[in-house]
C-alpha cells in the first residue's frame, strides 16, 4: 500500500533503513543539516528548525523521559515530484523486552521541510 501512495504522490528513488539505537537519525540529520526541519515530539511540534538546535531539541526530549527506551530508527529517503532530496525519520522507542503493544511505547517524527527557493 505505502508503494503505491509513493507512487501516487510521485515520489521516486525511495530507500528504506532501519537501524537499532539513534545513530542513524542523527546521521542524515547530518546530512541534511543544510535544511529546515519539523520536529513532533510528545509534547510540541517544531517547525523550520535547523540540525544542529534539532538535535539539541531530540536530547532534551530524551532527557525529560522518565522510562528508558530501546530505540528503533526508521528512515526513509526519496525525492519528491520536483526533483528534492527528502527524508522522513521514525525514533519509536519501546519501553519492554518484548516487541508486543505497550502503552508506554512512544513515536517521534522527523521531517524535512521544503527548501526555499528565490
């Protein structure tokens, strides 16, 4: 289903990576650190936001938890209709050993933003 509304929306060039721990978000942070960014945590949304004040606002999110997680990173990367190198980021964080539904299990979403062009 999600190919053919990839298909649909025309994106195209569409890699999927999942890694264990945080590394690989903060890796095309990095990479697209030149970009704005939009940022839902648990509590707030953030927009515009550049990769370096992004960062600091994932570990201040990480910090204010009270459960620890094991973190999952899910990243997809493509280019849009016109030609934009895009990523969207998943940080899921689970709070038990086991990988079934807990309550306590958290998602947060990492976009990038358009860039402005004159």
């Amino acid at each position: 289903m999600s190919n053919f509304i990839d298909w649909l929306v025309g994106r195209r060039r569409i890699e999927h990576k999942e890694g264990i721990g945080l590394s690989l978000a903060i890796y095309f942070i990095n990479k697209f650190k030149d970009r704005a960014f939009t940022f839902k945590g648990l509590k707030n949304k953030y927009f515009g936001i550049r990769g370096e004040e992004l960062l600091k606002l994932i570990q201040e999110e990480l910090d204010s938890m009270l459960v620890l997680y094991r973190y999952t990173t899910r990243v997809k990367t493509y280019t849009d209709r016109k030609g934009v190198s895009q990523v969207k980021i998943k940080l899921i964080g689970r709070a038990s050993t086991m990988d079934r539904y807990n309550p306590l299990d958290i998602e947060l979403s990492i976009n990038t933003e358009m860039p402005n062009s004159p």
